[in-house]
C-alpha cells in the first residue's frame, strides 16, 4: 500500500466545451456509478463512484489500453468499505472525507490522491450523463429493428443507408412495451457502415436476456462504437453477454452477466458479471467536433498527474 497524497488545489477539473466533454467522459471510465457501487467482481478499466463502494473493489485488470501511469483507475467519493486493488499503473482518487475500511492496494507506481475537487466532478458527470441520454433519446431513427410478433423470438437490427445522418450515426428506437426480456437474439446487418450505433430503449424496467449473434459480440470496433441509451429506465438487469456501452443515468443496474463495454448508471451492483471494456470511444454529439488543443485534458486533470490525450488514445487503437 503506498502512502495517500493530499492535494490542496482541485483534483479533476473539466478543461473542455459540454460536447466535447462528452467524449471525455465515456472514453476515460469503464464504470461510472453516481451512486453507491456493490461489486466483488473486476472491471476490466477504470471507474468512478460518487456514493459508497460495497464488497472488494477490483480495477484495472487487463486494461493497458485504457489506464496508463498517472491516469485515474478508481474514484470514489463516498466511503470505500471493503478496501480496494488496482491491477493497473493508475492512481486511486479519494475525497477528503472519505472512510476507508480495509487496505487500498495500489498497482505498480500508482498512489492514493485525496482531494475534495472530486465533488465537483461527480456534480459534472451527473449533469452530463443525464443530459447526454437524453440528447441520445431525442435522435431521431434511422435504422430499425425488426421484432417477431407472437412468442419470444429474434430481433434483426438493420442499419440503412446513412449517408446523410449526422456524423454517419446509425439510431435505434426500441419502444415501451417492446418486452426486451423475451427477445431471444439479437444480429446486426450492415453495422460496419456507421461511425457510431445508439439504440434508445424507452422501458422503464428492463431485463436484458437476449442472446446477441454473428461476429459483433467478439468484434472490438463494433463494441466501442455501440450504445444502449436506457433514457427512462429505473431498473436495468443485464442478464447476458452485451456488446456495447450502457447508458442508464436513473437506473439501478445490475450486471448479472460479464458486460462486454463499459457501464453508466445511477447505482451498480455486480451480481455475477465483469465489467469488460472497450470503453466507448466515438464521438456520438450530433454535430461535428473539433479535436482538442494540445493545452486541453480530456476528463481529469490532476495537479503533478497527467491523464491521456484523446488524440493519444486514438493513435494507439488505431
């Protein structure tokens, strides 16, 4: 365990214009709960809790391409109950009043930093977040999703001639009442031909149980592109395997399942699943956005820490 740092000037201060901050956001975590965060099981990446973690908190597995020295692998803001373990070269990042139970492990030279600026990016991300999904939910669909009528069966998600769409996104609508738990599998056609995929789901409860066929479930392009945007749901269960990040900013979320993309919500609990990246890495504002400035962080800022450059994350997936 390495000794914790304090620091008296704000810890992670947002250096970038509301939409571009977008992109800073859902690249730089793999798990975001605004709320209280219950796990035993890994995420494979970084994450940020804005209430209490429960159980032992693992970070960083296999996330190279995600946390490098001086990047944040784990933030909290509340209390951590049950210690923590980086596997990465990231640092932890605590508010001043946090309490810690157990042993904060941190990976090789990483440290622990407390500051109380991480308030401030909690209040950042939670208005983001929210306004992002619902953003995503005022899209318009082009593309659609063809569901079998009668007793549970496929759902074919058919992206269209997008050529005219902003920024080549293909959107999804999948409406109230759809009944996503009895969807047996779920393929995409054509998914290759948008820069990005967003799929809103309007349910209120959701219990993702759908099997997803074809390459997209091992295709890494396709998993870091796609979004489900649960804009209304209040309970979000992810019972199997899915491709792509989940967005549900008012939604306890369990992930009952390994999640193969990052995870958003209002609370997670990790029931009986990892949290797999790739973290989601377009840029899925409707209008066009110019890279940063070199002067410019995207996400997290941290005095005598650097994170890493979209423009730097870019070239290495590339």
């Amino acid at each position: 365990m390495r000794p914790i740092v304090r620091l008296a000037a704000p810890l992670l201060v947002f250096l970038l214009s509301s939409s571009q901050l977008h992109a800073a956001l859902f690249n730089q975590f793999t798990m975001v709960s605004l709320g209280d965060y219950n796990s035993n099981i890994e995420i494979e990446g970084s994450g940020f809790v804005g209430g209490n973690t429960t159980g032992s908190v693992i970070v960083g597995t296999n996330s190279d391409s995600f946390i490098q020295a001086g990047d944040v692998s784990l933030a909290v803001v509340g209390d951590i109950q049950s210690g923590a373990t980086d596997n990465s070269v990231g640092n932890f990042v605590i508010n001043d009043t946090t309490n810690v139970s157990g042993a904060l492990q941190n990976g090789p030279g990483g440290s622990t930093i407390t500051n109380a600026g991480i308030e401030q990016t909690l209040a950042t991300l939670t208005r983001e977040l929210n306004s992002t999904s619902q953003s995503l939910a005022g899209m318009t669909a082009n593309s659609s999703a063809s569901f079998t009528a009668g007793p549970p069966g496929p759902v074919i998600f058919d992206v269209f001639s997008i050529s005219t769409a902003p920024d080549g996104i293909a959107v999804f609508e999948i409406p109230a009442g759809a009944r996503v738990d009895q969807i047996q599998s779920i393929q995409f056609n054509n998914a290759a031909a948008a820069s990005a995929i967003v799929i809103n789901v309007a349910d209120t409860t959701v219990d993702f149980t759908a099997n997803v066929v074809g390459s997209e479930l091992n295709d890494e392009a396709f998993k870091a592109k796609t979004i489900w945007n649960y804009y209304n749901a209040t309970d979000v269960r992810l019972a199997t395997s899915v491709p792509g990040a989940t967005l549900a900013p008012l939604a306890d979320v369990d992930v009952a399942a390994s999640t193969e993309g990052a995870v958003f919500a209002a609370t997670v609990t990790q029931s009986g699943g990892e949290i797999h990246g790739p973290n989601f890495d377009p840029n899925i504002t409707p209008t066009a956005v110019p890279e940063p400035s070199s002067t410019l962080l995207l996400g997290l800022a941290i005095s005598g820490f650097c994170g890493v450059s979209y423009r730097r994350r870019r070239k290495q997936r590339s």
